[in-house]
C-alpha cells in the first residue's frame, strides 16, 4: 500500500529493509520453540533454501539465532512455514515442533 516492496523474489539473496523490519516485527524472538533470543540479534533465515529455488519473501523468511540456524542446515532437519506464518520443525527423531508467530494486535 506504501509503494516499499517487501519481496524480492529471487532476484536477490538479502531481504530489502522493509521485509526485514516486517519479519522482525512479526516474530520478534528466534523461532525456534523455547529459544527466547531477541530477533533482532537472529540471522533471517530462508525457511526453503534460496540455493534451492526459496524466495526472499518474508513468507519465506524467520529469524532464526546462529546456534538454531546453524542446527536447521544439519542432516535430519526440516523446517516448513505454513501459510498462517507458523514454522513447524522436524527433528531427526521425527518429532514435529510448532511455533505460531505473536499477534500483532491483541483484541480487546
């Protein structure tokens, strides 16, 4: 609606400011389920690899810290975003873990 786009497709690697201001908005914290580090100290990550045709999107996008980041690239891992936003993680032992993203607003 302001013109500022917030995906780049996969035309570039590195989200534009406006998609990494709306995902950290969004998630706030790293999104992995009890990691409480602030996003804004997280790496935005490609939920689907960008090398494997993910779009720079920020429905495509979470912030992740290094530690959980770097643990998602491990064998056995899968990660999926849904199209409500939450991201769902698997884990080599098969179990699945989901975190919904905070609302935005709250409803009075």
């Amino acid at each position: 609606m302001t013109g500022t786009p917030i995906e780049v497709g996969r035309h570039r690697y590195r989200p534009s400011a406006a998609t990494k201001e709306l995902v950290q908005v969004r998630d706030r914290e790293c999104r992995v389920p009890g990691c409480h580090r602030p996003v804004q100290a997280c790496d935005l990550d490609h939920v689907q690899p960008w090398a494997h045709g993910g779009n720079t999107h920020h429905a495509n996008l979470c912030g992740l810290c290094r530690r959980d980041h770097r643990l998602k690239d491990e064998p056995g891992w899968h990660h999926r975003m849904t199209d409500t936003g939450a991201l769902e993680i698997t884990t080599p032992a098969g179990r699945t873990y989901r975190n919904e993203p905070e609302p935005l607003t709250t409803t009075a």
